[in-house]
C-alpha cells in the first residue's frame, strides 16, 4: 500500500507541529511518499512564508534588496533549530537571495518556502528530498503538462522508497520556476499521488475535515464524511478553500481517494473524498461555499430569444477583452453575465460600450458588490422542494438575491446575493437544512 500525504501551511509553522507531522508517518510505514507547503501562520496575526517571499521579490524589483529575507531566515532558523536539525542553511540561503534578486518573475522567490520546508522535514523524517523542478513540469507558455510530468514523476518515483517534495512548483522547459495558483501545494500532492498509483491522498491540514460551510462563518459546522469528486470540485471551486480546485484532475483517471485529516487531531477520521457518492448520510445537501468579489451585467432586449446570433455577438465582446466569465443566467428578454472582479479590471466601461454596440440592448445595468454561494449536494436531486426550502429560508432572513442559477448538473444551486448580505446568507441556508 503507498499513501502520499500532502501538510498545509499551519503543519509547518512550528517545532511541535512538525514533530506532529514526524508522528503521523512513523505511525504508518505506507506513508512513504510527503508533499509539504512553506510554513504558514503561527498565530492569528503572523505572516505566512509564502507572503513574505512575495514581498522579497516586490523589493527586490523596486529597491535591489530583498529586506524582508531576514524574517524568512529567522523562521526557518528557529525551526531547524527546535527541532535539532544539523542543515547547513547558510549557503542555500545565499543562493536565495541572489536570485530573488535576479528573476523577472515572482515564482522562484515564492517557491522558495515549501523548498526550505521540504529540506528540514527530510532530515527530521530520514527521508529522500527530491526538488519539485525535477517531477513537476510546466509547458514554454507557463501551463502545466500533466501528461509529461506524469511521465517523468512516475519514472523517477517507481524506485524510490520514500521521498519527501516540496509543494507549490515546478519548472518549465528553460529551467525557470513556475508555481500553481495559491493553495496550490494540494496540487503537487495529487500529482504524486497520480505518479506513484497511491492507494490514498492524506491531506493533513488543520481542521477535521471538509465541513458543510465555512467555520469562520457558521460556528462549529457539522462534518462531511464523504464527499464525491464533483461535490469536491464544486465545493471547492466557489470558495471552500480546504483544498485547491484543481487538486481533483490528476486523481480522477486512477479514481484515487482523497482523504482530508487534521495534523493536529490525527485519529479522527476527517473526510473522504471519493469518485462517487450517494450524498452525505441523512443530509440533504452536502455542504455551502461561496465567494465575494463578483460584478453581474444584465442586460435586456425585446425578443431577445428570436435574434439570431445574439448570445454570440454579447459572448465575442466578452472574449475579445480575454475577460473569463462565471455564469450566465438567461430569461426570455433578458440575460445576465456575471464576471470575477479581477477579471474586470480597467475593462468594464470599454466592455459595456462594446456590448451596446453590438447588440443595442433597451436596457443595460451593473450590480457590483456580488457574492456567490453554491448549495451542493447529489441528494438534493432526489428531495423535492429543495429549492424552495432555500428560497423562503433566504427570504426570512431578508437576504436580497440578485442571482439564481441551478446549472445543469442537479448537484449545485448557485445564487448571487449583495456581499453585505454574504455571511447571512450563509447561516440561513445551513440553519434551514443542518439539524
Ligand atoms: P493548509 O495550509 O493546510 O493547506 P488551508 O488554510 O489552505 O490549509 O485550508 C484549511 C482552512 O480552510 C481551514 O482552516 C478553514 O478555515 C478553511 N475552510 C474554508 N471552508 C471550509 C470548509 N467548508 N471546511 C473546512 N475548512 C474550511
Ligand atoms: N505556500 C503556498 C501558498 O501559501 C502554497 C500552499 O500552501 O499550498 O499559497
Ligand atoms: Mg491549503
């Protein structure tokens, strides 16, 4: 049996919580292959080491002089120190700084965390360290080659006993450091796990669990104990940032199951996520994530329904600025795109002049300030009137929504609400279905 367990931020912050980690895999002698992020924050107010790396690079790009580094040398000082580590990291952190200094890009500088996290965690755990730049592999244009990088991993990880990787990068072509979206250290797990066949995915992090909503929003939420691959995607696509959305691709084709477990309360069972599901036990849904920071453009037009072309001619002026949009819910005369802020910006006056011209609505409005958030589960299909349970739960609690769109998957309702309502919003759905 081969598990591959990947530890977040806060697994890494600290002495206590590495020998936690050191524990977990002298436990179980399948755990042989470690995924690990840079350190994360130790308290509510710290800094996490991925943040401060950004920051290096920024001052090296504006002053010439990475100011910050001296925090990061101190984290991992202390670490190696605590936790009675012989590493010489002087040198590796000389390295660092230079080429902070020297690269045009942001990546190499915040990959720079998980590579000194994975270092120290090899000598504690008498482990392989194997750098991510030699599996982990991105095209010329800075996307990912799954296809390649399964290739090399697997070649290079068949024989190996145990190794420990560190998360969040890889390289492309030229040698260049590239790194995955934030959070994306989850990512790396799963693409060891996909290289080496592992039985499971342990992903240790710092809650028991997938919960059924947000635990900085609902106070103390129920688990979910078993979660489906596009229950998972959904989740985690609007907001529930356990684990990053795209951690699920490199799993699917094996079907290997994720299991998510606290580093901090190892023997709970947390949750597992599998390529089906029959919902979660009794409940009719499975769980509640959302996202704020959302602008919806509604338009309308008169018969709309019968012009040829319409959709398309509204959907190239979207394309043509390289914006990406989220949803787009249509009525008879009317229709509604709705776009990720960041997806906007500087964009959205040329983008409604084009759209006017184009297509001549009668009437073209913005709603900003928009917050999404998903209800999903597989058991909401067999439940009827679960969609009006959610409407009229919204309602009393004078939630306003501006945004309803059920997909076609059975598996998701999605409503836009303002942000201010977000939060609310929230609590009463999971009042009305969790008992
Ligand atoms: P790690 O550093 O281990 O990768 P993350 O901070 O990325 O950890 O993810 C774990 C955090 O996700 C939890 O501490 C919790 O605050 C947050 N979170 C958001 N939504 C949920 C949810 N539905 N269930 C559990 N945790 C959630
Ligand atoms: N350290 C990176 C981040 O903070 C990656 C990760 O932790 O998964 O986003
Ligand atoms: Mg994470």
């Amino acid at each position: 049996m081969i598990k591959v367990c990947k530890f977040g931020g806060t697994s890494m912050a600290t002495a206590e919580s590495i020998n936690s980690v050191a524990n977990i895999i002298a436990s179980d002698k399948d755990r042989r292959f470690v995924v690990v992020s840079a350190a994360g924050k130790r308290f509510k107010s710290d800094e996490k080491i991925t943040d401060i790396l950004y920051a290096c690079h920024k001052e090296a790009a504006e002053i010439g002089v990475c100011k910050s580094f001296v925090k990061v040398k101190d984290r991992y000082d202390t670490l190696k120190k605590e936790l009675g580590l012989s590493i010489d990291l002087e040198p590796i952190y000389n390295e660092i700084e230079y080429r902070i200094t020297k690269e045009t890009l942001p990546d190499y500088a915040a990959s720079r965390g998980e590579y000194l996290s994975a270092l120290l965690i090899a000598e504690k755990l008498n482990y392989e360290f194997i750098d991510a730049e030699t599996i982990i592999k991105f095209s010329d244009d800075g996307t990912f080659d799954a296809e390649y990088t399964n290739d090399i991993a697997s070649m290079l990880l068949k024989d190996k006993n145990n190794a420990v990787i560190p998360g969040f990068y890889g390289a492309m072509p030229n040698g260049q450091i590239r790194v995955f979206s934030r959070g994306g250290s989850d990512v790396s797990g799963a693409i060891v796990a996909r290289a080496v066949n592992a039985d499971v995915y342990e992903n240790w992090t710092d809650v028991n669990g997938f919960m059924m909503a947000d635990p900085r929003i609902v106070e103390n939420p129920k688990n979910i104990k078993t979660l489906s691959y596009k229950e998972l995607r959904e989740l985690a696509y609007m907001g529930a940032n356990v684990l990053h959305p795209e951690s699920i691709f490199p799993l699917k084709a094996a079907g290997i199951p994720i299991n998510i477990k606290n580093t901090f309360e190892p023997d709970n069972k947390g949750t597992m996520i599998m390529p089906k599901t029959n919902g979660n036990g009794s409940e009719v849904i499975t769980g509640i994530a959302g996202t704020k920071g959302f602008t919806a453009i509604f338009i309308e037009k008169s018969m709309m329904n019968n012009e040829l072309g319409f959709c398309r001619k509204l959907l190239s002026c979207i394309e043509q600025l390289g914006i990406n949009i989220e949803h787009m819910p249509t009525g008879i005369d009317t229709t509604s795109v709705v776009i990720h802020d960041a997806e906007l910006e500087g964009k959205l006056d040329i983008l409604l002049e084009r759209i006017e011209d184009a297509v001549h609505p009668d009437n073209i409005e913005v709603f900003k300030n928009l917050a999404l958030v998903a209800t999903v589960g597989h058991g909401m299909s067999y439940k009827a009137g679960t969609a009006g349970r959610l409407f009229s739960a919204l309602a009393k609690s004078k939630v306003n929504i501006r945004m309803i769109d059920q997909g076609s998957s059975e598996l998701n309702i999605i409503i836009g609400v303002e942000c201010a309502d977000y939060e609310r919003a929230i609590k009463a759905i999971y009042e009305e279905f969790v008992k």
